[in-house]
C-alpha cells in the first residue's frame, strides 16, 4: 500500500500538502537526483513541513539513518541506475495535483503541470500531441515558469542544443499566449527574449531555444521540426 503524508505547516507558511511515498525509492535515490537543498530536520515531518514551505519543492526524500532531508524541484519517476541509500525514503507531491502516471511534474509557485516529451514536431504537432495528454503547449509568462521548466530540461538532458515550441504565436507584430494574454515586449523586466529578438520576419511562432548556457525567447518557422515537445496542464483543483 502506498503511505500518504500530509505535512501541516503553520497558516503564515504555505498550506498543508498531501504527499504520497513512492515505494519504488526505499533504501534507494532517484537518478540524477540532484538536491535544490540539504537540510538536517528531526525527523520526516520537519522533512516534509520544509518542503512545504518552499514554492518550488515538488518531491522530497528523508534518509532516516543519516537524518536528511533532501529537497528537489522535480518528481523523479525513472527507476533505473538507482544507488543504495539505506533508510532513505522518496515523497512526491500527491497523485491528484498532477497526473504523474503521464509523468507530469508540478511547478508548485504557479501551481500548474508540466510535462517534456522527447520527440521532435511542428508546431501545429506539438500542440496536437499536448492535446492527447489533456493539456496544452507551455505558457511560460513568469520568471518562476521559466526558471523551473530551465531546470526540468536539465534533469531531462535536453537543455543542450534545445528548441521547443511554446503557447504563443504571431499576428502583426504582437504575439500572443494561448490564454489571450501578450507576450512581454523584449524591454519587458517580464521579457526572456534572446539578442535582436524578435526579428518580425516570417516566422510567426515563439519558441524556446539554447542560447549557450541559457533558454530564450525566440521567433521561429512554425513549419520546422522541435527537439521536443512542452506541454502544461492545470490540476482540477485550481
């Protein structure tokens, strides 16, 4: 049976979160688990009320005979290459907040699902195949969006070299987000557009390209072919 832990924190903090312990990580840590943060707690409750009060904290792990909390940004579902932790213990944010089976993962401070699939579309594709997932391509209107879908890539390994589409086209020299909002200008403090973009040419999509060690705003052929594809869904509850 799976455990279910719900962390209450007080009313000045973030609201109490239900997690639920994924019995694939006992005694062992996810792959490429690479921790946002490190703490030392009392026990799992501080361990869990912790991650609850950070915006950003998707999935915890508490590793019982070193009295470790280990933060992340991300639930981790692969369970492969796993290396032995005895007493350690995963929690991701429950079920219900994201559809997790479709490997789903949460961006708690806009409390909204993302999801990466590594296959290469169109943009009128990409938006198709978000579509199947009951969602749609990526609204990335915040510096807190950008920031975690930038390390949601990383863990994925596909920062390098990416380019995917978003949920905003061209009409004139305004583009706009699937929600009818428009996207930020470039002298915008809400703008994440690359150098000279964008260029008004022919290319009438907004996509989210490497620009060497960064992700940025681009205007791009809505015709050529993504590295992968991005999509966001909004749980039930919001």
């Amino acid at each position: 049976m799976v455990a279910s832990l719900c962390a209450q924190v007080s009313q000045s903090q973030q609201p109490s979160v239900d997690w639920v312990r994924d019995p694939g990580f006992v005694s062992v840590q996810p792959p490429l688990a690479e921790p946002e943060l490190r703490m030392e707690p009392s026990d799992l409750f501080d361990c869990a009320a912790l991650c609850s009060t950070k915006t950003w904290c998707s999935s915890f792990m508490y590793i019982s005979e070193q009295a470790q909390c280990l933060l992340f940004k991300i639930v981790y579902l692969e369970n492969e290459e796993l290396l032995e932790i005895p007493g350690a213990e995963y929690y991701r944010v429950a079920s219900d907040s994201c559809p997790v089976q479709e490997c789903f993962a949460m961006s708690r401070p806009d409390n909204l699902c993302f999801l990466y699939l590594n296959e290469s579309r169109t943009s009128e594709e990409s938006r198709d195949l978000c579509k199947t997932k009951n969602g749609r391509l990526a609204i990335l209107d915040t510096l807190s969006k950008n920031e975690w879908i930038v390390s949601l890539l990383e863990m994925n390994g596909a920062s390098y070299d990416a380019s995917l589409y978003l949920g905003a086209q061209r009409n004139g020299t305004v583009f706009t987000w699937s929600n009818g909002q428009q996207v930020a200008v470039p002298e915008s403090n809400h703008s994440f557009w690359g150098d000279s973009e964008p260029n008004y040419s022919s290319e009438h999509c907004l996509v989210l390209k490497s620009d060497i060690s960064v992700m940025r705003w681009r205007d791009g052929s809505c015709d050529l072919q993504s590295t992968g594809v991005l999509c966001e869904y909004q749980p039930a509850s919001n």
